[in-house]
C-alpha cells in the first residue's frame, strides 16, 4: 500500500487568527555543514498569494526550489538572518541558531502577531511564538521560509566555493562529505571552517600535534 503524503496547509496560520493576525513563519538551514554560517529565514505569506506546491525544502529539487524562491520572494514579505563562524565556535550551533533566527524576524518590514518555528526550540522572540515539530511539513509560512533560507545558503556556498574550490562546496554546502573530508585531509582548513565541530577539532589537534 502506497504511504499517503501530506503536504503542508495554511490550517496552524488560520487557527492563530490570519490573515486578520500577522503570522510569520521560520526556518533554519546550516546547523550541521563543518563551513559556512548558520541561516534563517522569516516569511510573511500573502494569504490570496500563496504558491502552490511549497513543501519541506529537503523534498523538492533543486530547480523546483528554484522556481518556488522566486515565487515567494515575489508575493511575500520576508527577511533573513545569519549568525558568523565566530558566533557558531562562541555560543555552539544551538545558541547561534537561536540567534540567527531572533535576528531574520527583527529584520521583516513590519512586527509580527505570531511566529511558528521549525523544530523543538523557540529563540527569545519579541513576539509570541510556537514550534512546530516538522514544521517545515505541516506550514506553508515555515515550508517557504525552509525555501529561501536553503536557496540562499547554497548560493552563499556556491560563492565562497571559487575562493576555495578544493572542498567542493557547490556541491555539498559544507557538509562532511567524503569528498569535503578528503579535501581537508590533503590541504587543511580554510577561514570559513567551524572550528568547534569535532572533525574540525580533531584536525586542528592532529596540526598542533605534528608542528610540536
């Protein structure tokens, strides 16, 4: 029997009083890649333009990302926030998560009534808010915010790979693939390497310990 997927609503929107509330929605990407910074994104929907077929950003290709971008960079109101290598390796990738999220709400043009969050973890926001566990599958606001957040990371990526291409960051966004791996085995770590990631750790003693 074939497994039913859902696809997610403007129903939690709808229950906390929009389009009359202004609702927004937000999500994360770049908590687990060893380079790069920690994104969010803050979506206002424009509830007589919403997009058809917004989804979890980890279930559409990447030209259906593409397109769907676009779309709602188009028909919403919406804001990004990031959080720096450095704020990563000081606060860990929780607490700069948290904060690049706090910092993608701020900077939206207008105050916002609610906010739902993807996850399990709420940043201390000015506003009410709710987390939502696969919230990315269940709010087209978080599905579009998990859109334009993933599209701008992987393009930031895509940038930071022609000034260190060894890592093939246009091609895995600074997660620990095989290739990002062996690429930092043979030529070491660049400036935009999360040191206080183990793998990164490791390197950085494994270095210290053959120039001792």
């Amino acid at each position: 029997m074939k497994k039913k997927t859902t696809k997610p609503t403007y129903l939690l929107e709808s229950a906390l009083g929009g389009p009359e509330r202004i609702i927004c929605g937000v999500d994360e990407v770049g908590r687990g890649p060893l380079a790069g910074p920690v994104l969010a994104a803050a979506v206002i929907l424009n509830p007589m333009f919403i997009p058809h077929n917004l989804n979890d950003s980890k279930k559409l290709s990447v030209k259906k990302r593409k397109e769907l971008n676009t779309l709602i960079l188009n028909s919403a109101e919406f804001a990004y926030g990031e959080a720096s290598l450095e704020e990563i390796d000081e606060l860990n990738i929780l607490q700069a998560t948290m904060l690049a999220m706090k910092r993608a709400v701020n900077n939206l043009p207008r105050k916002v009534d609610h906010i739902l969050v993807d996850g399990n973890n709420l940043p201390d926001f000015d506003a009410a808010a709710t987390s939502v566990i696969k919230g990315d599958q269940k709010s087209v606001s978080i599905a579009a915010a998990s859109i334009i957040a993933k599209v701008k990371r992987d393009f930031l990526m895509k940038s930071l790979s022609k000034l260190y291409p060894e890592y093939g960051w246009e091609r895995n966004s600074g997660y620990g693939t095989k290739e990002h791996m062996e690429a930092l085995n043979l030529v070491g770590l660049s400036p935009f390497h999360r040191k206080s990631f183990k793998p990164i750790r490791n390197l950085i003693y494994q270095e210290n310990k053959v120039n001792d």
